[in-house]
C-alpha cells in the first residue's frame, strides 16, 4: 500500500483539482477540521502532528465524501467532520503500514517511524485512530458510525491478508480480489456511502456500489504501476511488490500462460528472500509477454464501467460529472 | 506497563475470586462474548485470536464494569457486552505495548510479536481495537461511546507520555500522575463509569471517581513492586523500569532526599544505554534509603482512601463490598 499516494500524485494534478472543484471550498475546510481534531497539548503529539500535516496527501477519500453529500446539490455542514474522520482513518492507516514496512519515505517525506521512532508510529497511528473516533462519535449518528467501524475493521483484514499473499503459486484471483476489497475498496466505499448520508441518502446504495468498484479499479490501477514503471525512462529498478513478495493482478493473470521455464524463475523470486533486480527484471518481463499486464488492465476497466454504471441513476450535475471524471483519474494515474 | 499482569497474579488469585463472586456467572458469559468478538474466518487472525484467548487475564476490567452495573441489583444484560468491549481494547493496548517494547513473554506465554511478527502484532492490536468498537457501536448507546473513544485517545496519550517519561532530574509527580491517569487510572474509570450506565446511572459519577484512584493506586502498587520484587528471595535482578529509564513514583518521592553522590550515581543509571544489574541494586537501595518507596506508599494509601470514600454514597450490598475488597487486592498483590 506504501506506495499509492507517492505514485500517484505528480501527473495527475490538473485533473485532480477539476475534481475537487464542486467541493473546494469545503475541502479546503475539511484541512481545518483535521487540523483540530489531531491538536494535542503534549509537545512529542504536537511534533508528530505538525509533520504529518505537512505530507498531507491529495485527500482523495475526502473529495469522495464530499462529492458523494453534494450529490442533490444540498450536502450537510457535517460532511466537513465526516470527510475530516475519513482522511484521519486513512492516515492512521498509512503511518501502521510504514511501520509494519518499515518506510523510510512516503510523499516525498520522512516516515514517522523513521524520522521519530518505531514506538512513536504504533503509538501515534493508535493516536489519529482514536481521534477520529471521537469525530465520529461527536457527530453521533449511528448509521455512519457502523460503517467507519466496520471499515476500519475491513481494512485490518486486508492488511492481514496482504501478509498472507506471499505465495506466488497458491495466492488465486478471488482471494485477490478479497484483499484489494478489504484494504483499499472498502474506504472509498465507506467515505461514498456515509457522504450519501449527509445530504443525499436515498443514493446510499448507488455511491457504496460505485466507491467500491472505484477502489477496485483503483488499486488494480496501482498493482499495474508496479509493473509498468520500469519501463519508464526514470531508471529505477521497480517492481517494488515482486521485491517485497507480493502478489498481484498482472502476475495471476500471466501465470496461466507462462512456460515450464518462466514458472521456475518465477518460483525462483518468491523463494529468494531479497531478490536480486535482475531476477525481478526478469520476471516483470515475463509477465508482460505472457499478458499479465493487459489481463489486469481489462479487470481495471470492468470495475470502471461498473463504478460508471452506478452513477447511472444519479441526476446529471457538476458533482456527477466529478464523480466521473474520477474514474477517469483513478485509471490514467502515470500510466 | 508490561509487568501488571504476570506480577499481580498468582498471589491474590483467591482475593480476586472473591470480588468477581457476585459477577462470576456474568463473566463467564463476557469471556464467550469476547471470543464471539474476535472469532474471523480468516485463518491467520484465528490462530493469533486464539492464542490470545490462551493467554486471558484476570480480567479485572470487566469485574469492575460488572459490579458497577450491579450497584443497585439490577444490572443490565447489555453489560456484559461491556465488559467484553472493555476488555478487548486493554488486550489490544498490551499487544501494542509488547510490540512497541519487544516484550517476549506475557502471563507466561509468548507474546504476539514474539510468537508471530512485529507485523501481525501492530495490525492484530488494530484489528481487537476495531472489534471492540463494532461491539461498541452496535450497543447504540452514545454516552457509552463517547467514555470508551475518549479513554482509547487517552491509554495512546498515556504511552506517549510514557515515551518522554525518562529523564530522572526533570520528570516531576505532577507528570508522573497524569502519566499513570492517562495510561491505567482511564481506562478503569471508564469501565466503572459506563458499567454504573448499564443499570446505576445514578451512581456514575460516584463510580467513575473510585475507578480513577484505584486506577491510580494500582499503578502507584506496580510501581513500587518494580523496586520491592528486588529484596524478594527469587534472585531476580528485578528494577526493569530502571533498566528502562522508567522514572516512577518511588525515584521521584526519594530525589529531594538523596546526597550528592546519590544523585550523580541515579544520572549515571539515566545516562547508561544497558545499565548493569549492580547500578541498578545500587539506585534501588538509594531510592529505599532516601524513603523514595515509602513515600510512594503514603501517595498510593491516599488514593485508596479516596477509592474508599467515593464509595460512602452507594447502599450496602455484596458488591458494594466487593468494590471496597478491590482497593485492598489492588493494594496488597505481592507486597
């Protein structure tokens, strides 16, 4: 997961910020909110805050929750703390995952866990975690409540998972799914549902359905990057999740067409505990020929014309349109 | 916080049995409740669940919770759900905290991170966090929820707390108290204060005062067992919050008495990485001359009275009297 916001943020901008244009303004207020809610008068919380502020990413979760409250042009005050709740949710989140993987980097930033300490990271993500609770809970409404809660206990589940996918041979396509679902689908869904309540419930159903397949094509989109990066003119090794053991949709959906010999290299990386980068090379290319890439890149488009079809039965309007182009957004990122 | 539990145990076993008396049938049935709470499908969270149900406490929470809603006899059957959830989140507070200190044993078994991963031990606390409010929120009841999330951000204010809490010559009572409040006196204040509104509401008030200044004497007890294990016959080196740089309530009530030479030998423990176990008997003899452990003693009587005093309100009945039994088995577990 490390990787999502870095890769993503760069090209993507422009259209990003046609995005958010129907919810700027509370966006905007939404920082302040944040801002709020994680202020300590502890000087070790206020110094861990005040960085993860500045590596603020592109509070893409919240623009969710806040298209999806605008969606009948009368979203509620309260979606400025529900969108507050979501990206805190997100980031509690993010500061766990690089310490489970010890980051050094993410935005272009130090991680907490390298720039304080391993203790501080678990400590301050239990932190923002709790925090958000009692956003959350001061907004008392139970309906989201049982969402974000449910959420944050999927989110877990795919992170438990993610370690369980290690296993190029046995780790099949559904259970792929299952994990992308749980760890990345299910907060975009929770932030389209719980923002449909705060000013648009009878589109509950319809925004849970298309955040869901928003965050399916979306990390498909992700997994892909791994893949395709290398051949960019940057030079970089990549293939960052082959390095780390993990499997993903372009290499499940190349292995059924690989030769005796591919599958052996490809055996020959998952068993190696810190493969070398020509070893990962190499099977990058081997998924490549055997049509992993594409396979995946059709999966992605599926779950976009899905994400698509949900928006069907909304009334046409700039917050639609958004909605929309956000698709367009999660699929183009670098690619 | 790691030692609580293994140090507490065996010598008080039957002192606690009697208190859980007027609950023992309800505890029972929080102990399947939890197990409900943590029961996936995924395989790898079941086998780190149930080794943690192995490893149960004496689930001395829940007591307190069971016997607050018990005041008036008649509890609510939604305490026991309660219980559960208060359990829960001090099981996942101590996973973090043997992840954060690389603890290797609890109540004599393998911890999570040392059995399974440092991994599986951050998301697994993320993962009992996020059930315990599930059961939480599905219990519907908004001032409940609000005690529970507000003493979440407090445990992590705690252990925060805890991280900057090492500095012998400027670490003073008053932080020591807000320190020991925030990380153990919180949670048994709220598991008292939200039991009483499972059935005496009337009493919350009254009840969540007694649970802060038991909390407050458990913790001053654990502290001073950390200097007093040590002339104990079992040949321990003991003194593990010194060899820690934990600065507690004994070293602080003996500083103001202790001779120069004393006190640089105290800044020369603080100042040793690995300090050995002869520096360490050195500085709890100083601390035990200097009256440091007597101190703590009078401090910890004091909160006990409190404890005590909170109670007068309440009628008399069996659990009046096993709460006032509890003070006492706070007071003398190994001491």
């Amino acid at each position: 997961m490390s990787g999502i916001a870095t890769r993503a943020r760069v090209p993507a901008t422009a259209a990003l910020r046609d995005i958010q244009g129907p919810v700027a303004a509370r966006l905007e207020d939404v920082g302040s909110e944040i801002e709020r809610l994680v202020t300590d008068d502890l000087p070790l919380i206020q110094s861990v805050s005040s960085h993860l502020l500045l590596m603020r990413g592109k509070m893409f979760r919240p623009t969710l929750a806040l298209l999806a409250s605008a969606v009948l042009d009368r979203p509620e005050a309260r979606s400025i703390r529900l969108g507050a709740v979501v990206e805190l949710m997100h980031l509690a989140t993010l500061v766990h995952d690089d310490s489970v993987d010890h980051s050094v980097l993410r935005r272009g930033l130090p991680t907490v866990n390298s720039l304080f300490s391993h203790q501080i990271s678990v400590i301050m993500g239990d932190f923002l975690y709790s925090r958000a609770l009692i956003g959350l809970v001061d907004m008392g409404d139970l309906a989201i409540m049982k969402i974000i809660t449910d959420v944050a206990n999927e989110l877990t589940i795919g992170e438990m998972r993610q370690l369980a996918a290690v296993d190029a041979l046995r780790f099949g396509e559904d259970e792929y799914y299952q994990l992308i679902r749980n760890k990345t689908a299910s907060l975009m869904a929770a932030a389209c549902e719980s923002g449909a309540l705060c000013g648009a419930a009878e589109y509950r159903d319809a925004m849970a359905r298309y955040g869901d397949r928003l965050g399916m094509a979306f990390q498909i989109a992700d997994d892909i990057l791994d893949y395709t990066e290398n051949e960019a003119v940057t030079g970089k090794p990549g293939g960052l999740d082959l390095k780390e053991h993990k499997v993903t949709l372009p290499l499940i959906g190349a292995l059924p067409n690989v030769s005796k010999g591919s599958r052996e290299r490809i055996e020959q990386l998952f068993a190696d505990e810190a493969p070398a980068d020509e070893l990962i090379a190499d099977v990058i290319s081997i998924v490549a020929d055997a049509g992993g890439i594409e396979y995946a890149r059709r999966r992605g488009e599926q779950f976009a014309h899905d994400a698509e079809q949900a928006l069907s039965v909304l009334p046409e309007s700039p917050v639609r349109s958004a909605l929309t182009d956000s698709i367009a957004y999660v699929m183009d990122r670098r690619s």
